[in-house]
C-alpha cells in the first residue's frame, strides 16, 4: 500500500511538472504573442504619425520643418525643414517625416516616410515691369516716378498664368481676408481685399504692407503707402498719394479704366521682393507625387 501512495506521488509530481512546462510554455508563447501585436500596434502608429506629418506640411502655407503630437507626448511626429530637389527650379522638394512611439519603458518605435512634392513654382521672369496694365496709364504730374520699364495696353496678362494658381486658390489661401468696408493692417503674407461692386478701395491713410495684395476691384491710394512686393488690382488702379512701391504693380482692368498716377509716387521695381512675394505663392497649391519608406 505504501508502494502504491510513493508511486501515485511520484506520478502527481511528474504531471504536476508537465503541466507546469505546457502552461509556462504556452505562457511565453502568449506573452511573445502580445508583444509582437504591440509591437505591429505601435509601428502602425509611427506609419500613421508619419503620415501626419507629411499632410501637416501639405496643409501648411510654406515648407519649413514642423513637429507636433497625435494623441499624447508619447506619439509624436518631426519633419526637418523640406529640402528642394537640385536643378528642378524650386518646383519639386523632398519630405523626411518620422513618427515616434514611445513606450512605457524608454524605448521608443519610429518609421520615416520620404514624399516628394510638386509646388507652383516660382517665375519672377512673369513680373518684368515697375508697373503692367491692360489699360492705358496716365501719368500725371512731375513728382510721379517709376524706376525700372513699364508696360500700358498688356494683353498678355493673366493671374493663374503669372502666379501659377488661380485666384480662387489665392483667395482661399490668404492671409487676410478683407473688403473695402473694413480694409486695415496687417497687409503681409498674401492680402486679399473684395470690393463692392460698384464701389472702390481708398486707402487714404498710411499704410505699410508687404508680400502679395490683391483687391479684386477698383483701388485708389490717397494716403501714405510703403509696400514691398506685388501688388495685383483687378480693377481701375489710380494713386494720387504719397506712394512708394518696391516690387512690381499689375493693374487688370477693363480697357475703359485707364490707370492714372500722380501725386508723389514713386514705383521701384524690385526684383528680390517680387521673388520674396512669390515664394508665399508658390507653396499655396502643393501635390505630393511620390512617397516611400526609408
């Protein structure tokens, strides 16, 4: 009998260590399981927090670098600053984006994704004049300068061809939105101004701006104005202030509305601060042509 109880001992140990082994197994088998599965968790969430970055810099006015989180500090994104792609005349950069998980631990899952982007590109070559209208431009008095060439009665003028987006994109991407109702400062970035029909934009006070302003009807300065960059008038354009312009004027008017200076003006073409004005243009309108995984 004794016999009997040592034999169903032994027999209760070596089952109970069997099962021991089948269950520490499967245990390890589970645990690897679930960390593989957190692992693919956590690498999907880089992918996507790299993603997020990419369409960060799309959505974004300009390309420079970005960072930011999706969901908490531990998930994060980071784009260094777009390089451009050499000899494509600025029309094409590339896009280093990486997504970073970071864990409980320390450790850290991250994925980089490289995009190349096609912007509108940038030809100041469009905006060779001091000042360029569809109209005949009147210019009256001793104290009206224009340095640089001009052009009156131009019939090749045209806003989607001369700044590579239509006016819709321009306007939708302004960085003020104005009428001639409630015009004032700041005029900078891009500067888009619907006038009335019928009426007129006065700006008869004083006024710095710079970058890119459209009105989208008739405009007259009467005031002090400095402005560098490009000024765009969908309309008659007559200046009888104290004006001094540095970059380029484009007045695109019917051709009964002649353009008329006189006053002190003084309209400088500016080749750096058209290109300055078109470079916030160029990135308004960007496409994302290619993508990979680093």
């Amino acid at each position: 009998m004794a016999n009997n109880r040592g034999v169903v001992l032994v027999f209760s140990l070596l089952l109970t260590l069997i099962l021991s082994s089948v269950l520490g197994a499967l245990y390890l088998s589970v645990s690897s399981e679930n960390q593989q599965v957190n692992q693919n968790v956590n690498s999907t969430r880089a992918f996507w927090l790299a993603e997020a970055g990419i369409a960060t810099i799309k959505a974004n006015p300009g390309l420079s670098a970005v960072s930011g989180n999706l969901g908490g500090s531990n998930y994060t994104y980071n784009v260094p600053a777009p390089q451009v792609v050499p000899g494509t005349d600025n029309v094409y950069w590339i896009i280093n984006s990486t997504g970073t998980v970071t864990l409980p631990s320390g450790s850290s899952v991250s994925r980089t994704l490289t995009a190349t982007v096609k912007t509108a590109g940038s030809d100041s070559s469009k905006f060779p004049y001091a000042i360029d209208t569809t109209a005949e431009l009147e210019i009256k008095g001793a104290a009206v300068t224009i340095n640089g060439t001009f052009k009156e009665e131009d019939d090749t003028i045209n806003f989607t061809n001369m700044f590579g987006i239509s006016e819709t994109t321009m306007k939708a991407s302004a960085n003020h939105l104005y009428t001639n109702s409630n015009f004032s400062a700041p005029v900078d970035g891009i500067t888009w101004v619907d006038v009335a029909s019928g009426g007129t934009l006065n700006i008869s006070g004083n006024l710095t701006g710079s970058g890119v302003l459209v009105i989208n009807g008739n405009a007259k300065f009467s005031g002090t104005v400095v402005f560098n960059g490009i000024i765009y008038v969908i309309g008659k354009l007559t200046m009888t202030g104290n004006v001094t312009t540095s970059g380029s004027i484009v007045a695109e008017s019917s051709a009964e509305a002649d353009t008329t200076i006189s006053g002190h003006v003084t309209i400088n073409f500016g080749l750096s601060q058209v290109e300055d004005a078109l470079e916030i243009v160029q990135f308004l309108n960007k496409q994302i042509v290619a993508w990979q995984e680093q």
